[in-house]
C-alpha cells in the first residue's frame, strides 16, 4: 500500500468519540474488505448477545450466573429493582464513608484521621485497584495506597514493616468476591496478627469487600468490622473495577468515581452501536480476529506513552487472558482459545524488546495507547520548539512506522488526557471489546475453569505437606523420601513429598534433609 492509500484507509477506519475525545485506529491491521463482509453475521450475532447480557440472560451457563458489570455504571438497564437499587445504594455508601474517613468522622480508636490504606486482595480484587491508583491517585492523596497481592510472606514483611510506625492509623481493606481465597484469606491473617502484635484492635481498622455471606463477610460481621462493602454476584472478579472493588480504594484516595462511572457508561453507549464501524470495541474485535485469525495466534503487546497507565497491560492480561483463555468453545469442542498479552510503557520497553518485535519473530500485534496532553503546565523546550513530550510522540510515531515497515501490524487508542473520566472509559471499551470478541470466537468468557484446577491442585498439596509433617512428627530415625511418600500415603507422589521436605528445610528449625542434595533419592528426613 502506498502512502496515498494508507493515509486514506486511515482516514476511511479511523474511529473518534465526540464525547470523550477517544481514538480509535485500527488500519495498520491488514484486514480487507472480504474478512470484513465474512465477518459481519458473526458480528450481529455478537451485538445480539451482548444485548441478551445487558438484559439480564444467563450468560455465565457454568455457574447459571448473570452478568451484570455492565450494569454498574448504568443501574437503570439493571433487570429489576433489587439490583439497582443495590448499584444506586453502595456508590453513594462508598462516597459518604470516603468522605467520613476524610474528614475523621470515621476514625482510628486512638487518632484524629487515617493515615494510609493496606488492600489485600488477588486477581481482579487488586488488579483494577492498582491500575487506577497509579494512573490517577493524586500526589497528595488522602491517604496512601499500599497493596497485598501475594501470599509471599517477604512480600507481606516488606509492607508492614514500611508501615510500622504508622499501623495505629492503617485501614485495611480486605478484598475477595469469594471471600475464600487463600492468598487474600492468608493477607489478611498476616496483617491482623501485626496489629494484634502491636496492641491495636484489627477490627477498629478493618473493612471488606466480599460477596454477601462469604466467609469473609461472617468473619466481619462476627469481629465486629468498621463496615463492609457488597460484591455482587453477577459482577465477575476480572471486571470488578467499577464495583466497590475499585471504586472504594479510589473514593478513598481522593479519585473522582462518579466521573469514572460516567466516562465508562459513555463508553458503553457508543459501544452498543450495532455497526461495526461506529462502534470502538467492535473494531477492536475485528483487529484482535484480524491479526490473530481468529485463534490467538498473535500476542497482545500493550504500549502506554504514559508512565501513569502503566500497570494497564498487567490489568488487561487477566481480563483478556482469563476470560478468552479457554480450552473449549460453548458447543464443547475443544478450541485452545486466548490472546496472550504483555507491555509495560513506551518509549522505555523500546530501549528492552522493541529490536525483537522489529526484526524477530513476528508472533503480535501491537496496542499503542497514546495520550495527546503531556503534562500539566508548560513545558520546558529541550532544542528550539521541541519538548519532552513531542520527544515521546516522536518515539510513539517512530515505532509503529518502523514496526510497519516490517510488517507488524498495530492498533491505536488516543486518549486527550488521563483523567477519571478517560480511565474509566478505557476500562468499559476494554470489557465490551472482549464481550464482543468472545462472541466472536464462541467461548465463555466468565468462567475460569483452569483457575480451579491450579487452585485444587494447590490444596491438595497443603494436604499432603500436614501428613508429611504428622508422619515425621512420629519417626524417631531418619526416613528416605520414598519411605517418607508411602507412610504419609503418597507413594506415588514422591517428587511432591521432595520438594515440600525441600520447602520445610529452608524454613523450619529442627527439619534436617542429609545426602547428596544433587541426587534426592540419597536424602535422608529427620524433624527432632
Ligand atoms: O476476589 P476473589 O474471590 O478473592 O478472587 C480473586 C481472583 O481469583 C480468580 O477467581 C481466579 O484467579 C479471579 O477470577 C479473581 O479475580
């Protein structure tokens, strides 16, 4: 294609929203006419689903669940009174208990205010928190966001010894739908026991944001919580953002969530237009279909021109990857479906991996997520009419050529600025884009079946690591591995039984594992 013709495919596919000031383009994914017309049946089947959603059908048939995050910004299309009322009813309880904490009405039992915040939570209940709070949390915030995403204990130590000194005026939110999971369950039992540790009674700090009568919601309401935000049970983990998942956190720190509300309900409307070309998730779609035929097949690469959007691409692998990564289609066939997705920022990653996206193997599609205001304020010029921020465009601009050049296809997403309003849209075009794109390829987008497995898997291994411990607990001489296994009934698990032993030798005093390290089979297990 020559440089007439691109400028007018760009013009001819280039997608802007008057409202929002949002670009959309996607011509510098080959597709053609023909993939187009071949895919528009497809495509009014996906808007025709994605209407039944928002209209309250079943869409989740594994867990006979609604799916309603779409709802959350627009409680009027709820499917009955009880859900909007319960949409209406916690945004404006996240708002006054913000405000509560702000001014001190709500307060710690031996200070005037709160000081700083710990969330803990997993997956969807810390992804979304972190990208809004690194994208828009003021300099000045309120109060200070700190994150508990793991369950690696050095992890936990490093935050709450950063907020020792400052614990007494710490408010901890606990995040899980499931109100079960492990590493959010363990988060919150670490930090409970500092507090204990400190004389400081936890449940005077304390909040969850769990589904109604979750195990986290009854511990609570037993302990006696400051109070407890609902997680609904038609919004899944992944597109929990606008939910009192993300907007607590961000009400907290002094972020506008009405305006997110409202910059993603904008977003959603333009996105319920049922033609391909007016509608921005939708030509996302149909460059993800494009560039991946449909299957995957081409990565994500994520670039935000922005260091505040960074944790986007983190935030958008889960919400693509877990809901598009599945192994079978809705019919039962099996399709090994998904589009993997990475990034962190430009123009820094192009100085890391850049030079194998140009010339290496040509296995993505590239996101550009530029944003036209550089800065608050004037800027400085570096060389005559030339500053920091025409630099990044520059480098923004000279990528996607270059990548071009050599045939790697990419997608833009131009934001004016990034405001509660932007993020919050970019969010909704994001969930509406793998909505539609689901539809496309016919897969369940709101299960996550694989997830389980790892997760039994995992506690089934806790199980295994009790029966070792209760065997050795027993054994006066030294045990091989193999007889190790058989006693604790794991005969055929001796590799696990190995690297529990392993684990339990680095961190118990008493545990001693003699031998040849290099071959297991010669260690020996003793606990005294
Ligand atoms: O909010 P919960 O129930 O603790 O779940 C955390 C995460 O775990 C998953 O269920 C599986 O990883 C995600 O979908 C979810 O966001």
């Amino acid at each position: 294609m020559d440089a007439a013709q691109l400028w007018q495919r760009y013009q001819d596919w280039l997608y802007y929203h008057d409202g929002l000031g949002i670009y959309v383009d996607v011509s510098r994914i080959p597709f053609d006419d023909a993939l187009v017309t071949t895919l528009q049946p497809k495509f009014q089947q996906a808007f025709a689903e994605l209407k039944a959603l928002e209209g309250g059908a079943i869409a989740n048939p594994d867990e006979g669940r609604m799916v309603g995050h779409y709802w959350l910004r627009a409680p009027e299309l709820a499917p009955n009174g009880e859900f909007r009322n319960e949409i209406i009813k916690t945004v404006d309880k996240i708002e006054a208990f913000a405000a509560d904490i702000h001014s001190g009405t709500i307060h710690p039992p031996n200070a005037a205010k709160f000081t700083d915040i710990i969330s803990i939570g997993i997956g969807g209940s810390a992804l979304g928190p972190q990208f809004v709070s690194q994208a828009l949390a003021p300099l000045e915030a309120p109060l200070n966001l700190y994150f508990i995403d793991n369950a690696d204990p050095a992890g936990i130590d490093r935050t709450l010894d950063e907020l020792r000194g400052r614990l007494a005026t710490t408010l901890v939110l606990t995040i899980s739908k499931s109100g079960g999971t492990p590493e959010a369950r363990n988060g919150m039992l670490e930090v409970k026991q500092r507090f204990t540790a400190q004389g400081l009674n936890f449940a005077q700090h304390a909040v969850a944001i769990t589904g109604y009568e979750s195990a986290l919601d009854k511990i609570a309401h037993t302990d006696g919580w400051i109070t407890t935000f609902p997680m609904h049970d038609w919004v899944g983990g992944r597109t929990s953002e606008l939910s009192a998942v993300g907007l607590v956190p961000a009400a907290l720190q002094g972020i506008n969530i009405r305006e997110m509300l409202a910059g993603a309900k904008e977003m959603d409307s333009a996105t319920r237009v049922p033609d391909l070309k007016a509608n921005p998730a939708a030509l996302l779609a149909l460059a993800w279909y494009a560039a991946g035929e449909g299957r995957g097949k081409k990565d994500m690469v994520v670039l935000p021109y922005k260091d505040s959007l960074m944790l986007f691409s983190r935030y958008l692998q889960q919400l693509v990857m877990e809901s598009l990564g599945k192994e079978k289609d809705l019919d039962g066939n099996v399709v090994h479906q998904g589009i993997a997705v990475y990034g962190n920022k430009g123009s820094t990653d192009q100085h890391a991996y850049v030079q194998q996206l140009r010339e290496g193997i040509p296995n993505f599609f590239m996101t550009f997520v530029e944003v036209l205001k550089d800065r608050q304020g004037p800027s400085l010029e570096l060389e005559p009419g030339v500053t920091s921020g025409d630099y990044l465009t520059g480098f923004l601009l000279g990528t996607q050529q270059a990548l071009y050049e050599n045939q790697r296809g990419s997608i833009t997403v131009t934001l004016p600025e990034v405001t509660a309003k932007t993020v919050g849209a970019l969010i909704a075009l994001y969930e509406r884009t793998v909505t539609l794109y689901a539809s496309l390829i016919h897969v369940n987008a709101y299960h996550q079946p694989g997830v389980e497995a790892g997760k039994k898997a995992a506690s089934a291994n806790l199980a295994l690591q009790k029966q070792v411990m209760q065997v050795l607990q027993n054994t006066d001489a030294p045990v091989t591995l193999q007889t190790l296994a058989e006693k604790a009934g794991a005969q055929d698990r001796t590799e696990t039984v190995y690297r529990i032993v392993r684990h339990l030798n680095a961190n118990i005093q008493g545990l001693s594992l003699k031998g040849d390290l290099k071959r297991p089979a010669s260690l020996q297990v003793l606990l005294k």
